[in-house]
C-alpha cells in the first residue's frame, strides 16, 4: 500500500474490512496492530455495550428491552 491509496480516519468509529484489506496505524497513533502471518487465524473482538432504558412501568420496560435486543441481534446477524 502507498500513500496515495491510503485514507486517515478523521473521526472515531466502526469500520467494516473486506477481505484483502489492511489496516494499520500512524506512527504516532494510540492504536497497536500486529500482522497476522497465519491467514486461517481468527479474530474475536469484544465491545462492552451500555443500554439505558427509560420508561414507566414495568411492563413498558420489558417492551422496550425485547425490543432493543431483538433490533441489536438482527443488526448483528446481517453483517
């Protein structure tokens, strides 16, 4: 990869990696990478996830609950 095909990242967030792509960090970034040599390798990444619901009753709270989880999952499923 040279310069011109890279791209900085201006802003935190999730990014998704094709297949064949590299990803690496600036020599002065608070990142660490390591290259895999093993291409059979996977890679499991864990992300703390915080939810706050706000609602009245308990019944409403189940709701709202179901229904996030039913939405993250589904979110989840199709990447």
């Amino acid at each position: 990869m040279t310069d011109r095909d890279s791209v900085r990242i201006s802003r935190d967030g999730i990014v998704f990696v094709h297949d064949g792509e590299t990803i690496t960090a600036t020599h002065d970034a608070e990142a660490e990478g390591e290259l895999m040599e093993d291409p059979g390798r996977v890679v499991h990444y864990h992300f703390p996830v915080h939810i706050e619901v706000h609602a009245q009753g308990q019944q409403e709270i189940a709701s709202a609950i179901e229904r996030t989880l039913t939405t993250l999952t589904a979110a989840f499923d199709s990447v």
